[in-house]
C-alpha cells in the first residue's frame, strides 16, 4: 500500500474544504436551524408525539442523514469529477497508485466532510430540542458507514458524469426524493400499508431507521436488517469502484 | 547495460479504432536524452501516455528500468517524472501545496529543502504561497515541471516543453535539462523545433502517423546536415566524367549535362577551385551553377513526406 499517497490525496482534498471552511461550517448550522424554525415549531406544534418521541427530537435523525448524505456524494463527486474536467488527473494516472489509494484518499476526505456537517447539524439540533442518544456506539457506526457508503456512490457519479450538469443531477432527481421518502420526517408505519411495502423498496428506509434506533431505540424495519442493507450497499459501490480501475471506464482511454 | 527505457512494438488503438502507435520499438540509454520530432497528430503525446500510464496500450512490451509498466506498474510508475503537454493545474491551489502533493502522491517522505531547491532552480520560489491561477503561462509550466521532479524521477517525459513559451523560458528548460542529465536522469522530449532537438539532444527520433522513421545520433544527422551539393549544369551531354576530373564525392546526373559534386562543410580542403578549374581544363561549358545544403528541416520533411501518400 502506498500509504503516502493516500495522505496526499486525503490532505488535498481536505484543503480544499478548509478553504471554504466557513460556508461548510455556516450552511449546516443555517439550514438546521430552520428545519427546526419551520418543522420543529410550525409542524410539531401539530403533531405531538411520533412512536412516543417528541416530532422536533424525532425528525433530528432524518435531518442529520439527509444532510450527510447530499454532502458526502457531492463532495466526493465533486473531488474526482474536478480533476477529470481540468485535466489534473493525468498525476493520479501516472502516481505509483493502485484504484483502493485513490478511492481511501478521495472517499475519505469526502466521508470526513460529511461527518463533520453532520456533527455540527448535531450539536446545533442540541440547541433546540432535548433528545437522548440510546446507543451512542451504533450512531457513530451508523454515521461513518452512511458517510462512507455514499461518498463512495459520489465517486461513482463523478467518475461517470460528462459535465457539471450530470454531476448535479443524479443527487437532485434520485437522492433527495429517495432521502425525503425515506423516512426522515415521519415514520413509514405513519403511511398507508401500500405504501409502506413500496417505501420498503427504498434502501434509505434502512439507513434511516437503523439510525434512529440508535436514537431512540425504536425502529421502522430490524435493526440487523438496516446493518445489512448499509453492508450491501457499501460493497455494491466497492465493487463497481473495482471494475471502473479494472476496465478505465471514463477515466482511462 | 541494459536500457532504461525499453519500448517494443507497442501499439495503440484508440475506441474508435483510430491506429495512433503502429508498433514502436526504441531503446533508451540510462542518462540519454533523446527528442521526438514529429507534425501534430503523429502520436508523440499517445506514446508517452501510454509509458505513463494515462492510456492503456493495444499491444506491446513496455519496461522502466527493468520494470513492466503493467505487471510492476508501481516500481516503473516511480521511476517517472511527467510534463504534460497541457496546462493542467488546481486553480486555487498554492504553488508550494500543490508540489508537495506530487512527492506525497509518489509516496515520498516530505523533503522540505528539497521542494525548495526545485523551486528556486525554477524561480518559483518568491511565488510559492501564489494561488496557481494567478501566474501566468510561462509559470504555470514551471510549477508543472516542479511537480514532475518532486519525486526525483529518474525517467523524465517533457511534452512539448517549450511551445508557446518566452526565449527566457526555453532556454532555462534547456540548461535545467543539462543538469538533470548531469546527474544521470534520463529525458525524453518531444518538439516541433528541430534547432531545439539540435541543441540538447544526444539522439533524435523522427515520429510520423504513430510510426518511429528514423533514430539516429544527433552527430550522425548533424553531419548529414553539414552535407552540401554543387550541381554543375553543362551546355553540352557528356558520357562519362573525364579521367582528369574523376574524384571522389563527383557524379553524372540528369541527362549527362549535370555534374553533382558533394562536399563536406565542415572538412579542411573541400577543393572547389581545383575541380573548376579541372572542368575548365577539360574543355567543358558551364550553364549555370548552384549549390545546395540539406537541413534537418529537410531530412525531416523528406521522411514524412514519403509517408504520406
Ligand atoms: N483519446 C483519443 N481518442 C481517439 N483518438 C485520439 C485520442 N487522443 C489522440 N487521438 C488521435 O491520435 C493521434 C495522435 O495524437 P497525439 O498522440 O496527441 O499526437 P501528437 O502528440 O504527436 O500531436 C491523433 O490523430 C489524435 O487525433
Ligand atoms: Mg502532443
């Protein structure tokens, strides 16, 4: 392993999120506080309670997932889409590295932006709404293992995408619906039953209520079930990583 | 010895099944610099992609300092340093960052004076906290080769160096290249100026229509150059050069009214008053006379032109 190069990249990648450090850290905090502005106050005054959690409490799992992740595929979509359009990829094609260092660079330093903005959507959610954390280990797992799952879809789209265009796309049109249906501002046995065998289709129903449970102990679908899809999902998107190296796919001519 | 560089019969096609490298076999000598001449589109920037690793060979063996570029990519990957031919930076990144980010890619401990002797030889130093974007042109390419030898390579592939770039700039290229060969670094570099091959390379090597034509010493096709030609037209036919003014170099031509004599520039007695004056003695009648030299130019454009049909 060329463990060098995997700093590099990883310190490359994280100095461009230092640079912007104040908007990564500002918009978090910004969109969280209206989340709860609009949901926490205007919604929950409504709905009291969902499966005996307090609505502005219950949605803090959902809000954190969905910011973690449009952040982790946009940042790692983004960190090797960038080198593709200005022609910079030529040095990670000619370096001494294997597909598994550019990706642990890359992925990293995306999952690890990601995770910082959903920590800061955390402890800004704090500041709002009282909530426990039943099983803080399972959270964090929950949390690294989405960051990294989806940053490693990011890779995938950003490898794929010919322009700016596409980059955006593919989180707009299949990301965000999938996060919003997903559960993260309700519970799915909230649905009609038809719906909610069809929402079960939807692997961020998963991610989810494993999340959640970590939360508040309560889940949507079995938390084994939520470990294994998150599994599945992760080694799905490594697999298409190693066939992309494999063959040069989009990135080798 | 064997060679640094060993390329055999490589071969490229790219997707569309357009045939860039027809089968490329050359040998490079460790500390050798070698220039590859050839029009746009000949394939110098495939070949060296492919060594490189930026795009994947058809067929054909390529090995680094023994290493296979396939099999033991990471040990012949390590041995190069690349300058691409096109302009290819992180606009917001720092100049000194964006250095060190090629020796760590490569999988080098940080080597602060070392960053920094690469920087001042190329007069970036005084630019280094510079956010790439705001050097011009001729800097950016500077960080380029920057980056190139922050790893210390001992194969270096220069892309068109020097096009588009000052008098300045060149001639810093050509001196910043001496010393790498100096200390045994073995260059490759392609160009459109034959005066620049000329100047710094050992070897030259003629690439057309992603074939090798010609790969000769820069001596052996100096010295060609240095050949010259006085073609002698005479008023009347002859049938055979007279005995008397018989020499070497002197031959029959055209119809038998052509008298060509080819001469070396370069030697001491070359004897064009002696042969005149032998043609006079012979009784012969000049038409006309004009001389002619071959440059490099020439040779080259001889080569390519037999190519094309
Ligand atoms: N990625 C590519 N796909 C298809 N054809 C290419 C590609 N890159 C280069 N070519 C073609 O290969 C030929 C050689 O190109 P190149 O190696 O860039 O030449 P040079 O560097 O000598 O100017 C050209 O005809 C060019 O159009
Ligand atoms: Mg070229």
């Amino acid at each position: 392993m060329n463990w060098g190069a995997i700093a590099a990249i990883y310190r490359f990648e994280m100095a461009r999120f230092f640079r912007t450090m104040l908007q990564s850290f500002l918009s978090p905090v910004l969109s969280t506080s209206l989340y709860f502005v609009v949901f926490g106050t205007a919604i929950g005054s409504r709905i009291e309670q969902v499966e005996g959690i307090g609505y502005g409490g219950f949605i803090v799992p959902g809000l954190i997932m969905l910011s973690v992740i449009t952040q982790s595929i946009s940042n790692a979509s983004f960190g090797i889409y960038f080198p593709k359009f200005i022609g910079t990829i030529y040095e990670l094609l000619s370096a001494p590295v294997n597909f598994l260092e550019i990706v642990l660079g890359y992925v990293g330093a995306a999952a690890t932006k990601a995770l910082f903005v959903g920590t800061v959507i955390l402890c800004t959610a704090a500041l709002f709404v009282d909530f426990q954390i039943a099983h803080p280990l399972a959270m964090v797992a929950f949390l690294l293992l989405t960051c990294l799952s989806f940053a490693l879809l990011g890779f995938i789209i950003g490898i794929w995408a010919g322009n700016f265009e596409q980059l955006q796309l593919v989180p707009l049109l299949i990301v965000t619906p999938l996060v919003f249906l997903g559960g993260s501002f309700y519970s799915i046995t909230m649905l009609p039953p038809v719906w909610q065998t069809i929402t079960l289709f939807n692997p961020v129903v998963y991610l989810i209520s494993g999340f959640r449970w970590s939360f508040f102990d309560t889940a949507d679908v079995p938390v084994g079930l939520s470990l294994l899809a998150i599994g599945g999902f992760t080694f799905l998107c490594l697999a298409v990583i190693w066939w992309i190296f494999r063959t040069g796919w989009r990135i080798r001519s | 010895m064997s060679a640094m560089l060993s390329i055999r019969d490589l071969r490229k096609t790219y997707e569309g099944g357009f045939q860039a490298l027809k089968g490329v076999t050359l040998e490079i000598e460790q500390g050798e610099i070698i220039a590859l001449l050839g029009p746009n589109g000949a394939g110098k920037t495939t070949l060296i992609s492919t060594i490189c690793g930026i795009t994947t060979p058809t067929a054909g063996e390529v090995t680094v300092g023994g290493h296979d570029i396939l099999r033991d990519f990471r040990a012949a990957r390590g041995l190069i340093g690349l300058v691409p031919q096109e302009i290819a930076l992180e606009p917001f990144e720092r100049v000194l960052n964006t250095v060190r980010f090629s020796r760590g890619l490569f999988g080098h401990r940080r080597d602060e004076a070392l960053i920094e002797r690469i920087l001042r030889r190329l007069s970036l130093w005084d630019k280094k906290d510079a956010q790439v974007k705001e050097l011009s042109g001729g800097m950016k390419r500077r960080v380029l080769i920057a980056k190139a030898l922050a790893h210390e390579p001992r194969v270096l592939f220069l892309d068109e160096p020097t096009a588009g770039v000052d008098v300045e700039l060149r001639k810093d290229m050509w001196d910043i290249v001496a010393e790498l060969k100096a200390d045994g670094v073995t260059i490759i570099l392609t160009t459109h100026y034959i005066e620049e091959a000329e100047a710094i390379a050992d070897r030259i090597g003629v690439i057309n229509r992603g074939e090798l034509l010609l790969v000769e010493q820069t001596s052996a096709l100096m010295s060609r150059l240095g050949k010259k030609q006085i073609e002698v037209q005479l008023s009347a036919a002859i049938s055979a050069i007279p005995p008397t003014l018989a020499r070497p170099g002197l031959s029959l031509a055209g119809e038998g009214d052509v008298l060509v004599f080819e001469y070396d520039t370069q030697a001491e007695r070359i004897g064009l008053t002696g042969l005149l004056n032998a043609i006079a003695a012979a009784g012969l009648v000049l038409r006309d006379v004009n001389t002619r030299q071959s440059s490099l130019e020439e040779i080259f454009v001889d080569l390519v032109s037999e190519e094309t049909p």
